[in-house]
C-alpha cells in the first residue's frame, strides 16, 4: 500500500501580497521502496517530461509579456488592441516548446496597422543560447553527425533543431565571429605581471579538402605559455595551467596565422623585455610565422624540436640496414649534445657508405633537414638538465590536440578552408580555457542579437 504521494507543483504569487494566485499541478509520483537501482528516482524519459511541463508553465506566463514595445500605432498614432495570439516555437536546451504571442492591430478603423511577431521576430532567435552552447561545443569536438547523435540521447528525443546541418551552420557562424573578434587589440592577462619569459610552440597539419583535386590542405597552430604554468601531474605526466592557443586554415602566406601568434603572446604578458623560446619542426612556414615575433620581444631564442629531430632520426634508423643502424645511434646522440658539425660530418660519411639507393636516399633526406635547420639545433641535454625547453612533449601535441582530434580522427572528412578555420576557432578558444568566458558573446554576436 503507498502511504505518500509526492507531488511537483507550480504557484504563480502575488509578490506583494504573496498570495498564490495560480497553482498548477505538475506532476505526482506514489514513493514505492525501489525494487532495483532502475526504481530509485527518476528516470530519463520522465526527468525530460518534468522540464517540459515546468517549461510550458514558465513560458506560458512569459508569452503575456512578449510583444512589440509600441504604446500607439507607429503609422497613425492611434491606440493599439489586442488582437488573439499567434503559436511560436521556442527551442530549449533539452526540449521543443510552443509560445503564444499576442497579435497587435491599430484601434482605428481607417488604419490597417498590424503586427505579428515570433519568438525569433522578438528576440532575434528561437533557439536558446544555451543550446547552440552545445551545438558548437559538440560540434568542434566530434563529427556533425556524432553531435546530433549525442544530443539526440541527451534530449531522449530526435529534435529538428539539432540535425547535423544546423550545428555545422551554427558552428561556423560562431567561429567565423570568434575569427573577427580576435582582429580586435589582445588584452594582456595580468598587466601588473608582464611575461620574464614566454614559451611558443608552432606546429602544422594537413587536411583533406573537399576539392578531391587539391587533395589536402595545411593548417597551422601554436600555443604560448610562461614556463611557470607548466605542473608536473605525475613523473611522466605535466600539465600547462595556463596557455593561449591559436590556429589557422587560411590561404594567406600565413599572415593570419601571424596576427593570431601576436594576440596570443600578448594575451600571456608580451613585451619588448620578454624573452621568447619558440619550438618549431623545422618546416619553412612554421619559422616564418615564429620570425614575425623578434620584433616585439627582447630576445627571440629558435629551438629545433627535439621531439621532430629525435622522430626523424628515429624513421631512417628503421628503415635503414642494421648494419648502420648503430652508426645513425651515435649521430643522433651529437646532436642531442649541440654537437652539430661533428653529426653532420659523421652522417655524410655514412650517407657514402650506404649503397642501396633507397636507403641513401632516406639518409639523405635527413641531411637536408638537419643542414636546413642547424642554426636551430642546441644542446638539447644541457637545455634538459637545465630544465629549459627544448621539446614540445611538454604536454598534449598541439597539432594532435587542435586540428588532428577534430579534422583528421575519420579519414573520411573532407573540408573547406573556410569551414576548417571556423571550427578550429572554437578548437582554440576551448584549449585556452577561454570559451566559458566568451562564448554567450560569440553566440550572440554571431546571430545579430544585443546581449
């Protein structure tokens, strides 16, 4: 037998008198002892239907209000009436609702001054913010189509609004307004604590294009930080508390890339008296976009990334006879010394020695790299004991983390320049921990609303 029914209500009160002047029951549920852990509290299904009906409840009252603010008709400035209700959609963040909006028509009978509105009409959308929130949060960090099935177990229901074509529309109107904001000036973090040394790590990645004729096309990323924001989590695991991450999908020799690298050592406490350490895989583009800062810094130190250099190494050593295997060791470990004429010297002679062609060819790859990139190359075990930096395995790949996880994870996404920089935008903006401080602005924004 229940002896208790608990019941969920809703009471409109008078809030100077506090007198209930409606009351609305809600829902009732017999308190049953729970047979299993199904039975103890509310299930999926039912914890959806509750917000629904406290939501129709809330917007029910909310509709009287929603009209245009006109007090006399604009045309003949007559009095304005009533004119019954149009049904309007309202998208929430869990559930689909319908909102009576009051129609308006001039009092005059010589006049045919009406008006009609929606929730859009009125607000400027019908989809909460808070909502597109998750689109854009989902739609950054999976596929479009694994972000509607997320959000479809999320809201127990399969909703229109977020089928996969509206979070990819979402997603790239918030990340082109993110890409705009960021040509705004860069405001320094802690202005009474301006950055004694910044560390910059750029990288690059390719992504397929949806033009199948120009194959891929490659993204550029970056990530600063001051040496102080670097934890240790474990002996083998760090953590960056505190970072500004950055990146680019833009066909413009890098000259957004650029700007975006600006902001965001300014952002971490830029000045003419910081001195940077910038890490690069050796790649042309990835030097230039570095070079752009020696003009704004005390010192500009460029590193060869050990983590590249060793990885290099590491592919020739495989892919080589044993035989000089040992030999490529022993290079590999004068360079990680800064004893760079002496390993260049030694690999040449190597290279001389190997007689298959494909094998001499791998090794000279190596060569032309090291040769391109020795002004780079220090002592890495000195830098090490030193606790300097020298390798970007400080923490999570940048290129890994902001454009492989998202662009390159499904060998089967292809890509516009556009709608890749877009969505990396967010991919930038939540690695920086800055998304939960702009993201109601960037949404807003991004649809023509005032906040």
């Amino acid at each position: 037998m229940v002896a208790h029914r608990l019941r969920i209500v809703v009471e409109k009160v008078n809030v100077i008198t506090e007198k209930v002047v409606e009351r609305n029951e809600i829902s009732s549920f017999d308190m049953l002892a729970p047979k299993n852990i199904i039975g103890l509290g509310l299930r999926h299904t039912e914890q959806i239907n509750l917000l629904q009906s406290i939501q129709d409840c809330i917007l029910a009252e909310q509709s009287i209000l929603l009209k245009e603010e006109q007090e006399c008709c604009p045309k003949c400035n007559s009095k304005i009436w009533s004119n019954g209700y149009k049904t309007s959609e309202f998208h929430a963040i869990f559930t689909d609702h319908k909102v009576k909006i009051r129609k308006q028509k001039c009092s005059s009978h010589d006049c045919d001054w009406h008006s009609i509105h929606t929730v859009k009409s009125l607000l400027g959308t019908s989809v909460h913010p808070d909502l597109y929130k998750l689109q854009c949060e989902y739609g950054a960090t999976q596929s479009f189509r694994k972000s509607e099935e997320i959000l479809t177990s999320l809201s127990n229901s399969k909703r229109e609004v977020n089928n996969r074509e509206r979070i990819s529309n979402i997603s790239n109107q918030v990340g082109k307004e993110l890409d705009n904001r960021q040509k705004l000036p860069a405001i320094t973090l802690d202005k009474n604590n301006p950055a004694k040394e910044l560390i910059v790590q750029v990288d690059g990645g390719h992504i397929h294009d949806k033009d199948l004729e120009k194959r891929s096309f490659e993204a550029m990323c970056a990530k600063v930080y001051r040496p102080e924001s670097v934890i240790e989590i474990t002996e083998k695991r760090t953590e960056i508390v505190n970072k500004n991450c950055v990146a680019s999908a833009k066909d413009d020799k890098q000259a957004t890339m650029k700007k975006l690298l600006l902001r965001a050592t300014t952002a971490q406490g830029l000045t003419l008296e910081t001195t940077v350490t910038a890490l690069a895989d050796g790649a042309n583009n990835c030097w230039s976009i570095i070079n752009s800062l020696e003009k704004h810094c005390a010192q500009l130190h460029r590193v060869l990334d050990w983590f590249h250099l060793g990885k290099k190494f590491q592919n020739v050593i495989q892919g080589i006879n044993s035989e000089y295997s040992k030999d490529l060791v022993e290079i590999k470990a004068l360079f990680w010394h800064g004893q760079v004429t002496e390993g260049i010297t030694m690999l040449q002679q190597l290279k001389n020695k190997v007689e298959i062609k494909e094998e001499k060819t791998k090794v000279n790859g190596l060569l032309i790299y090291l040769n391109g990139n020795k002004e780079y190359i220090i002592n890495y075990g000195k830098q090490a004991m030193e606790r300097k930096p020298y390798t970007s395995q400080v923490a999570e790949s940048t290129v890994e983390h902001l454009i492989n996880d998202r662009h390159k994870k499904n060998q089967k996404m292809q890509w516009t320049r556009e709608g890749a920089h877009n969505i990396l935008q967010i991919r930038a903006s939540l690695a920086s921990n800055e998304w939960d401080y702009i993201w109601q602005e960037a949404i807003l924004g991004a649809l023509g609303i005032a906040a």
